[in-house]
C-alpha cells in the first residue's frame, strides 16, 4: 500500500471533519451512506 501511496494513486479524503458535541450529526451523516471517504470527530 505504501508503494501506492508514494505514487500518487492513493488519495486520503476525510469527508467530515466533527467536533465531539457534533456526534450525533456525524452519525447521521455516516448513516446515510452519503460519505466519500472517513468521518473524523475531534476531541479537544
């Protein structure tokens, strides 16, 4: 994978970035299936 990576054929996408008190809109939005790519939720 890494040899990938390196290539330029693998692309990180984060479809959404969530603060914690935003857990529940993050859920919904994952629930639909409407994601691209990962759902982060930050905890500071």
């Amino acid at each position: 994978m890494n040899e990938l990576f390196e290539a330029g054929k693998v692309k990180p996408v984060i479809d959404g970035l969530y603060r914690f008190d935003e857990v529940p809109k993050a859920i919904r939005h994952f629930g639909k299936g409407a994601h691209i790519g990962k759902v982060v939720i930050t905890v500071a």
